[in-house]
C-alpha cells in the first residue's frame, strides 16, 4: 500500500497499456462501480494537468517531438508524475481507500523504451516515483476512433512494439500485475477488474 509522508494510506492501481485499448472508459465504469460498493475511490489521468509540463507534453506528441526527443519527452513525463506524487497523492491518500491512475510508471518505461530511450536514463527519470500496489495492463488490438493521431497512435508498428512490451511485462510479474484483454464485451471487462480490484483489497 502507498504510505503517504502522514502515515496515510491507499491502493495506488494503475490502467496500462498501449493507445485505444479503452483503458480511459474502463476506469471511469470502475470508479463508478466501486462507488456503488462503498470503496472510496477515485481516478485521475496522467499526465496530469500540472499547468507546467502538461501542455508541452501534449504540444511534442501533436507537433512529433515527441518522437524526435524521446528522452527530453519521458523526462516531462517523470517530472508530471513526480508533481502528481508530491503535491496530490498524499492528501488523496487521506481521503480515498483506492486511487485509479490512466498510466503511471509503466508508460514511461515501455514508451520510452521503444521510441529508443536507454533504460537507465528512464529509471533515473522514475527515481523516487511510487511503483503501483496493482497494475491493469490492457492487451488486444486498438479501437478505430474519429480524430487525429497524435505522433505515437499515428506509427502502427511503435504501437505493436509496445503492446508486445507490455504483454511481456504483464506475463513476467507476480500477482500485482494483471493483463486484462480487452476486446470483450465493456460490461464483462468491468466486471472482472472489479473482482480483481477487490480481491487486491481484501489482502
């Protein structure tokens, strides 16, 4: 369990997993229905909207920076979770039993990773950064969605490579990592991470 600076204390689950495998709707139907089971939950997006690193973060995926910098852009991606972790997550941990996070750590590694960042530079850009108590990893082929791609949804064979890292990632851990399919049935796929989710809190 995360231990907050206070003595304060939560279940920090993170949603993993490559672009459009609906890991956005998938937590907000489990933030719901853990409402509806009296667990105080709640979800928030990462990057997080920090007002500093934020918006550069989204103007490099929209502009391809992302691709071109890929260390400069996993170190902005280190440095919103880390405001995330210190200014937030301690004062969420004193008000909620379960936090939902849209990617954590995981992303940047698998990410960064791919696009060619050297994994030390990644774990000296993660230094300190909580690791999740429990990590829903989504697996399956990317929903078809009306928009632009942003520079990393746009190259199709990125998107393979990081959905077999993951994959690989999931299978090689222990019990606090769980690879979830997700083309099934939306109900289905809810209904299992509640039970998963559940069962980690009755540990």
């Amino acid at each position: 369990m995360y231990r907050s600076p206070k003595g304060d204390t939560c279940m920090l689950v993170a949603l993993e997993g490559g672009d459009r495998l609906g890991k956005s709707t998938q937590g907000r139907l489990l933030e719901t229905a853990l409402e509806k089971a009296k667990v105080r939950v709640v979800l928030d997006k990462c990057p997080y909207k920090d007002g500093v690193t934020y918006e550069r973060i989204y103007e490099m995926l929209d502009t391809g920076e992302a691709v071109k910098y890929p260390v400069v852009f996993q170190t902005l991606q280190g440095a919103n979770r880390r405001y995330f972790q210190q200014r937030y997550l301690p004062t969420l941990a004193s008000h909620f039993d379960v936090v939902l996070v849209d990617r954590w750590s995981l992303s940047t590694r698998v990410y960064g990773t791919e696009a060619g960042v050297p994994l030390d530079v990644t774990e000296c850009v993660l230094k300190d950064i909580v690791e999740p108590d429990l990590t829903l990893v989504f697996d399956g082929e990317p929903f078809s969605v009306i928009g632009k791609d942003d520079a990393y949804e746009a190259d199709g064979e990125f998107q393979a490579r990081v959905r077999a890292r993951y994959r690989r990632w999931a299978q090689e851990g222990d019990d606090d990592r769980v690879l979830v399919s997700a083309n099934r049935g939306t109900e289905i796929i809810r209904d299992e991470l509640i039970e998963i989710v559940q069962r980690s809190l009755r540990r």
